[in-house]
C-alpha cells in the first residue's frame, strides 16, 4: 500500500528546509566563486552550482531520503530562488555584480607575463603558454592582452599586424 501521506506531506519542516538551501547554496557559491573560478570551464560558477545542488536535491526527493515529494520539490525552489535572485541583483546594481560574478584578470599585458596575477589563479608559465598554443598564438611576444575570464576561459588578443582582433575559443573551433 502507498503511504499517501508520507509521499505528500512534508517529513521536515519547511523552513528548516529552506534554511539548509540556503546555507548550502550560498556557501557553496562563495566557495566556488573565490576558490574554483578557473577549474569551471565554460561552464558559469552558478550554472554549475545550481546544476550539482538541483541534481542531489532531486535525487534526495526522488529517492525518498526524504519521505515527502513535497521536501524536494521545496528545495529545488529555493536553490532556483536563490540562483535567480543573485542573478537579477547582479544585474540590477553594477556594485553587488563585481561582488557575484568575477571580473576578468589580467595575465600578460603586451608581452609580459603578470606572475602576480597568475600566482593568485595558480596557473603557471607552462599552463599560461598552453592556453596560448590552443588559441593559436605561439609567441608570447604576440600577445597584446591575455585575460581570465569570469567563466575561467583565457582569452587573448594579439598585436600582430593586420591580426589586431581578440581570437577566441569559438572562432578557434571554426565557428564564425
């Protein structure tokens, strides 16, 4: 026989579930947003947040660790809820974004490799000069600007010639 009322009605109260959303959530965001910004790709710090948290909160629900559908389905909102409302005061006041979303970081300026900027993203010569290669670019002499981006990405623009445009991971792939 189902159990109507453990399927529906929720085991933990509701707030207690919203209060560990929350908690986890934005520690988690704080952490990968000072800690993790090159390891995340291309994917975003929280694009990857929301799609780690959701998948275990859905799991948790799905699986019955919680004994309603109800505790998941809360949980899912507050970490969407949270994701949301960061994004959109980002967006809204310029001073809270420099504050949720990294600013890019210089890493070589007309040539020069910034060891001090690189030292505090951990990348070393050999990493820099990597990316470098998967962008086409084989001397750092070349390179006007070297940058890490806020998705961890390097982008670059080079100063030689008639090439003065910034290359990319896309135009690299062969997209326009």
């Amino acid at each position: 026989m189902v159990e109507w009322g453990q399927v529906f009605v929720p085991s933990t109260p509701l707030l207690e579930t919203v209060v560990r959303g929350s908690v986890m959530y934005l520690t988690l965001f704080g952490l990968l947003r000072v800690i993790l910004k090159r390891e995340s790709g291309t994917t975003g710090v929280t694009d990857l947040l929301v799609i780690v948290l959701l998948a275990d909160a859905a799991q948790n629900g799905m699986s019955g660790n919680y004994t309603s559908i109800t505790d998941g389905v809360l949980l899912v909102a507050v970490i969407i809820g949270w994701s949301y409302l960061l994004d959109a005061v980002a967006y809204r006041w310029p001073a809270a974004a420099r504050v949720i979303r990294p600013s890019s970081l210089v890493l070589v300026r007309d040539g020069r490799m910034l060891h001090r900027n690189m030292r505090r993203e951990l990348i070393t010569d050999e990493e820099l000069r990597q990316k470098l290669r998967e962008q086409g670019v084989d001397d750092i002499a070349k390179v006007r600007e070297a940058r890490m981006e806020s998705d961890g990405q390097v982008s670059v623009t080079t100063s030689s010639g008639d090439d003065d445009q910034p290359r990319s991971q896309s135009r690299r792939r062969g997209v326009p």
